[in-house]
C-alpha cells in the first residue's frame, strides 16, 4: 500500500513525463481503493480509466460488475475497462456483459483479454459485435499464450465490416518483423505454455501468474509440483473470498498455494501478505474469508474494516529524505526532478536503488549470458563426472548439469551464494528450525537463549517474492542460529534450533 500522496505525486510526475491515460484497478474490486487515483489522474487533467477486474465465482453474477460499474461512474472517471487478465471471459459472457453495461450507462467501454485458453480471439469479436469501444492486442510476433491476440489477426477479420480498424497489414508486419528478433534477446525468460492450456479454465490463473509460478517451483526444485500448485491455487482463493487473481493477489495465491503444496501441510506456513488479506489490510473480499483462518492470524485482534489506505501516514517526505541518504551513502547521482527517482525507489524498494546505480550502464540492464550464447565446451578425453555443478561466468552463477558422456546443459541461473552457509543443527542439540522454502534471510528476529513460545515468529523469509514468517513449532530456547540478515538458503537448511 501506499499512502495517498504517494500516489498523487507520482500521478502529477507520470503526467508530467508524458503519461496520457492511466488504467487504474483493484485486486479486490474494491472502488474505495481506487478513489484516490483516479481522482488525482482526473485532477491533472489525465484520462482516468477505471477497471472491473473480471473473474468468475459463486460470488460474481452479471449484477456484480453492473454494480461495480455504477460505483466507479459515481466516483469519477473518463472511460471503464473488462480486465480479463485470466482469460476465463468466454464469448457469450463478454457479449452480454458489454451489451449490458452499453445499454445502462454511457461511457466508453475498452475490452482486455488475454490469449492463454484460447478464448481471448473470440470474446474481442463478441464484444466488437456488442458495441465497446476499444481492445487491447498484442503485436504477432509477441501475441499469445501469456499474451494478447494477436493485432494482424483481427485487423484482418475485421476488413471490410463496419468495424473496419484502417490498419496496413505490410506496416504492422515491419514491427512484428522488429519485435521478433528482440524476443529471440529474452527467449530465456519464456515461460513453458506453447499453446492454449485448459487448466487456466479451473485454476482462473493469469498468464503473468502461470510464468511467475513455473519459475517459482523451477527455483524450489520442484517443477514437477505445477499441477499440484495449479489444483490448490481455486482452493487457496476460496478460502480468501473468491478474490481475482490480478497483482498483487495472483501472487500472493500463487504463493500461497506453493507454500501448501511444498510444507506438506495447508497453511502450515501463511505468507505475511496471505495473513494481510484475512486481516482486511487489502480492502472487501467479494464474500468473507474462511473464519477460521482469519481468527487464527487475527490472533485476538479486529479486522481492518475502513478504507485501508486511511491508515496510513503520509509518507513521501520519510521516502525523499531516505532516497536522498541512501544515494548519498553510495555516490548516486540523482536526476534532475529527484523526485522521480524517489517514487522509483518507492515503487521497487528492491531493485529502485540498483537501477539508479546503473542508470548510465546499460550492459548492466542485458539479459544473462545463456548456455547457448556460451563457447562451445570441448569434451575431454576423460569424461567428465555426471552430476549438478555450479559454475561461474563473469561473476554470475548458474548451474548447469553435467550428464555421463560430458555433454552440458544449463538448468536454472544459480540463486546468489549465501555469505555463509548455514550450520547444521548438532546431534541432540535441541529441534531444528528448518528453511520450508529456498530464498533469502529477510530479517532474524530471535535472539540466542531467547525463550520463544509456540507460534512466535524467528525470522522472516523472503522467497518467491514475498515474506514468510518462520514460526517457532514448539516452545522452547534459541540456541545456534546459523544465518544472519541477507544469507542465501535451501530447502531443509537449518536455520536455529529450539532447546
């Protein structure tokens, strides 16, 4: 969350650099957590878009997205869009719900889909014939599976109707001709989808979401767990009262569901942001969350009932004074409008400063050196011994796998060394508190000899992204902690151990 003069600068700066419409969207369709946005888009004379973050639940009937819309027309904005981010909109629901939502209100209606069941091509036809007044397409060469459909295909079916785009063909094939060859630069980061996939229509998964959660499990090691996460991920959402799954809550499910499905154990272990939407810190829920979860990390409290953001403070003076410090500390120049960097910092607390380090390096910026790109590797006389190895090019890691006749192959780049590798618990020494997950050491919370009851939390993870708490599993002394703030850990790893 931020606060709201956060989000009114940086509304004023994007503006400013040039920014004309903003599409503003809640994961939890909530329009309170919209109000301020599209308020300040409109007050800087942007055009405001609001958005109906479409899913699909015993929760969401047809009279849901008209009230939605209703609210947000009340609110204030220029235009509204159906974000389809799953693409679980078929072609007759797209076809009602636009023909419904043009008939009650006059607005401009814009219509995002994406490729990933196979329906996205016919749901924009649908809704063409229905009357909206936009949709969103992806250039050929980058269209599809996680994508959008793709533009040539429906400049095409649409030649000659009434609804004719205008567009050249031979134009739009130069661009897709460019983005080809730049997509081949990235073709490490592609996800495993090579053509429509059924699952997405059970598991509402978004494409951002299904890459994210492939690369998620090829991290832990346990690729092969991808159905098991993508038939836990309705039941984990369920529980969380049928929210969308659009960022931040896709990830916060998927992760979820990882973490049920890699412990053993549903919500043995609930990510700090899992226990933040029972909480209510995100806004409503389409219906109430599962009561007893919610009891459970409520631990005795109130949920959050008023507008989250209400909560909190303004914030954007504490964020320039630490930007400002922190680039003083590592010789960062900032921009010009250092208020720019300020909100990027803000906007990627991990990453922020690192970019602005290397504003002016570009090579930085460049995709990791693949195992294709690599020298061809000369096979000894001797073969080489079968196995898993860590190996490093230019300073970066990555492992690579090694089979019996000496032929390489890269698995995964390798996770960052950690700076020392965690101890292993002594026999007898007491319980070991192990890592659930591969990633790194947030912040160690207990102290050694420190007396912890069962369920105190040790030390936050970060992994996948998010933070997960590590709670005691009995009660007990801290004895041996074995890693510190920033180390890099597997699964199994012991972290401390409860005497």
């Amino acid at each position: 969350h931020y606060a709201d003069d956060v989000v009114e600068r940086f509304v004023e700066r994007a503006v400013k650099n040039g920014m004309d419409v903003f599409r503003v969207f809640d994961a939890m369709n909530d329009p309170r957590n919209m109000k301020a946005a599209l308020q300040a888009v409109r007050s800087h004379g942007a055009h405001a878009q609001g958005t109906l973050s479409y899913t699909t639940s015993p929760a969401h009937t047809l009279q849901t997205w008209l009230d939605l819309t209703e609210q947000l027309l009340e609110t204030g904005v220029d235009s509204i869009a159906i974000k389809d981010m799953s693409g679980i909109l078929t072609p007759m629901a797209a076809f009602e719900l636009v023909s419904e939502i043009k008939k009650r209100y006059d607005v401009r209606l814009h219509l995002h889909c994406h490729a990933t069941t196979g329906m996205a091509e016919m749901a924009l036809l649908k809704a063409i014939e229905a009357g909206v007044d936009g949709v969103d397409t992806a250039i050929s060469s980058m269209s599809a599976t996680y994508g959008h459909p793709a533009t040539e295909a429906l400049v095409a079916t649409l030649a000659g109707t009434e609804h004719d785009t205008g567009l050249d063909i031979l134009k739009l094939e130069n661009i897709a001709a460019y983005f080809r060859e730049v997509r081949k630069k990235y073709h490490a980061f592609e996800g495993q989808l090579k053509g429509y996939d059924s699952r997405i229509l059970v598991a509402q998964v978004p494409g951002g979401m299904l890459t994210n959660l492939e690369s998620q499990l090829k991290q832990q090691n346990a690729a092969d767990k991808l159905d098991q996460v993508l038939a836990e991920i309705p039941r984990v959402r369920e529980d969380l009262g049928f929210i969308p799954l659009v960022t931040p809550t896709s990830q916060i499910v998927g992760t979820q569901a990882v973490l049920n499905v890699l412990t053993g154990e549903r919500y043995k272990t609930i990510a700090k942001e899992t226990a933040g939407i029972l909480k209510g810190e995100y806004g409503h829920t389409p219906v109430p969350v599962n009561a007893a979860l919610q009891a459970r990390v409520l631990e005795g409290g109130a949920p959050v009932t008023c507008r989250p953001a209400d909560l909190l403070k303004p914030e954007l003076a504490e964020l320039e004074a630490d930007v400002r410090r922190q680039a003083q500390e590592k010789g960062i120049q900032l921009a010009g409008n250092a208020i720019d960097d300020v909100l990027t910092v803000a906007l990627f607390p991990q990453i922020g400063l690192k970019f602005l380090e290397n504003r002016h390096n570009p090579a930085a910026f460049e995709p990791l050196p693949q195992a294709e790109a690599a020298q061809p590797v000369t096979k000894a006389e001797k073969p080489a011994a079968s196995g898993i190895y860590t190996v490093e090019v230019e300073g970066k890691a990555f492992v690579v796998k090694v089979s019996d006749g000496g032929d390489i192959s890269q698995l995964t780049a390798a996770a960052p060394a950690a700076s020392s590798a965690p101890a292993t618990a002594p026999a007898g020494a007491g319980t070991p508190v192990t890592a659930p997950l591969a990633g790194n050491i947030w912040k160690v919370i207990a102290t050694e000899g420190q007396t912890v009851a069962e369920g105190d939390v040790l030390l936050i993870l970060e992994a996948m992204k998010m933070e997960t708490e590590i709670r005691a599993a009995q009660a007990g002394t801290v004895r041996g902690i074995a890693v510190k703030s920033g180390d890099a850990v597997s699964v199994g790893d012991t972290l401390m151990t409860l005497a």
